[in-house]
C-alpha cells in the first residue's frame, strides 16, 4: 500500500508517519518509484505499537527507537529481546544516588527478593531499571514519613506476579513470536492505567465495605 | 515550633512552605508576633502529606487543595471524605467524548463492574475519575488494536481488589481517623509506583519461567 493508505488504514496522518520514518521508529517502505515507496502490514502493525508508546506511554522518540531496536535484534533470543525492550522503557525519575533513604531501601528491596525467590531479579539487581524503580518509590516512602518494610511490600509482589501470569496469557494469543513482543511492550504500557484505574475503583468497593452506611462496625 | 523548626523537622525549605502556606496547601500557624507564627505536629504532618502529592504524585497545586479540602470537611463521613479526596487526584488524560471506541468501551466497562458485582462504582458509573479512566483505557487498547473484553479485564480486577485490601489494611495501622484519611491519599499516590515496578519485575520472572534458557518449552 501507498503512503496515503497506510495513513487511512492507521488513523495516523501522513506527517506524522513520515516524522516516524525519519526518526527510525518505522522501517523504510520498498521504493518503486524516485518519490514514492509501497508499505505492508508489518508498517501498520508497527504503527500500532509506535503510536502505543509514544502516544499513550509518552515514551519519548530516543527510548521508543532503544525499545523497536531491541525487539529486531536477531543475535538475541525471545526472552532477551523482551527483556531488554521492557528495559527500554521510562520507569520514573530515580533518586540521587547519595539519598541516604536509598540504602535502607536497597535492603529492604533485597530482602524482599530473596523471600521472594524471584532469581531473575536477584540476578540482575540494580542493572535492572524496575529494580531501581522500586528502590526509589520505597525510599521515598521512608523519606516522607511512610516507611514500608517486606511484609508490607509482600501483598503488593503477589499482585504483580499474578499481574504477570495474566500479561504472558494476553500475550501469547497473538501467532508469531514477532507480534508477541510488539503485544509485550505494548500492552505492558497500555495496560498500566487500567491497572491503576480497577485499584482506585476497588478502593473505594473496600472502604464502603468496611466505612460505609452498611458496614457492620459503622 | 517557629518556621525554621518546621522546615529543619520536615527536610522542606522554608521558601517552599511560606509558598505552601500562601497556596492554601498547608494551615496557618498560630500567631504570636506581628511577623512570627507558631507550627505544631499537625502541620508536620500535613506537609508530608503535600509533598507526596505534589512532589511525588506530581498532582497540580489546585487539585492538591481540592484533596485537602475533601480530608477537612466536617460536613462528610470518614468514608465519604475518603472518596472525595480520592476522586480529587488526576486520573489522567481523558478520551474526548465524541471518540468511536469510547462507546464500547463503556459497555465493556459496565459488563465487568456486574460480573463483579461492584455496587459503589455502579453507583456512580462516568460520575467517577476512575471509571473513566478505565474506559479511556479500554477505548485506547481498543482503537490502537489491542481489543479486550470482560474476560480479560477480570484478572486486573481481581489483583485490583486483593491491592484494594492491603491498601486499607495498611492504613488502619494509624490511629486517628485524620491520620488515616491522610495516609489513604499519600499511600494511593506512592504505592503505584512500588505496584508497576513489581509487575515488572515479575514479568522478567513469569518470562524466564516460559522462554528463559532452563524453561522446559524451550
């Protein structure tokens, strides 16, 4: 399909899929003229992913392009490749490396961890960006005057983990391993709000149940 | 204590409380001079409170005083200021409303909130924030080709409302009813980062179990 195709076919106007094609977040069309090139369905699909990150994740252009790259990086395998593109993407503002609340938060990380079984984190420790993401959100609980210890935190690591069953269930209804990762990366995105949403909302369930007009201790 | 006290106790500059006071964000202290006023543990309190919001959960200055607001109102039960307050904090862009995918998404959202059998955010449906954050969401994954349905919302859910437990049990660990309403804001602000860093993290986990080098699939 032309330009003007792959722009109706992906509500994407055509200015912005060429700033894509510039910046590196879309592979080149086949050329079959000077001026004018042919797409496919890989481009659509690929669109569709772009737009997920940058459109809604507000990945900027730089880490959208580290996160494609590594999901076309043919010298490592399915489980790299997703890892490192989920590496990629933003995970916050960290602390300042000589935030004194950052130590102790480190520990209480690890020892989490390490209750946990999770090897994949113990492995990679602070080379892993939601490691450090983590370190810095307990830290600034601790900072603030809400210090949080491991049996605080564990409620919240058994969400995530059964969060992550149900990712790798999504993804794996889609076909070739290619369209597995573009779903990883971007229903990892895509599906944080309604995470975020579906607790607030069930926040509100728990405190009627509990404070309401009808709870029994009202 | 005076205004120095304040600011060494909190670890927040001066400037930035005079600026907090000024907003609205932060009580008057008693006055005891023309130019010095008193501060007590309540205004200690309250600016840990504000910094979570504002610096943390990066919430606009006028939706932080719409929040504070909510937690002094005398005229609302514990469970109705809870809300209030809650509602109060951004939930995100929303769709606009004349958007094609909103619509089913609206119904999606509805069918899950019956099988659920969540009466409070039936109760107030598009009334509430995070309802319609949640169909904002599901509208998004929708539009971008990613569509899901009741039953793949259900797992979120369910991890929504095991979070929802552990959030209110951690907060009735305060003693006070002001203690409580406080830490139910500044703990749904905090802990999403902790949330989305565990599920990533877990995520590296479940995808080294299926496609890492020791999985038996492989």
């Amino acid at each position: 399909m032309r330009l003007a195709e792959l722009s109706r076919r992906s509500g994407v106007p055509t200015a912005t899929i060429k700033y894509y094609l510039r910046e590196g977040l879309l592979p080149p069309g086949r050329r079959v003229t000077a001026t004018q090139a042919e797409y496919d369905d890989t481009h659509l699909q690929r669109l569709r992913l772009v737009r997920a990150l940058v459109q809604v994740g507000r990945v900027p252009i730089a880490s959208a392009r580290v996160v494609l790259t590594a999901l076309e990086d043919d010298s490592l395998d399915h489980n790299s490749r997703l890892g490192t593109a989920v590496w990629a993407l933003p995970h916050g503002p960290e602390a300042a490396a000589d935030d004194p609340s950052q130590e102790a938060a480190r520990r209480t990380v690890d020892a989490l961890l390490e209750r946990l079984g999770w090897q994949n984190a113990r492995e990679y420790g602070a080379d892993s960006p939601a490691y450090r993401m983590l370190v810095t959100a307990v830290g600034t609980l601790a900072r603030l005057g809400y210090p949080c210890g491991v049996a605080d935190l564990a409620p919240y690591a058994h969400a995530g983990r059964q969060l992550a069953v149900a990712d790798l269930d999504l993804i794996e209804r889609y076909e070739s391993p290619d369209e597995q990762l573009e779903a990883a990366v971007a229903l990892t995105v895509l599906y944080e709000p309604v995470l975020l949403s579906l607790r607030r909302m069930a926040q509100a369930e728990e405190s009627n149940l509990r404070y309401g007009p009808e709870a029994t201790q009202a």
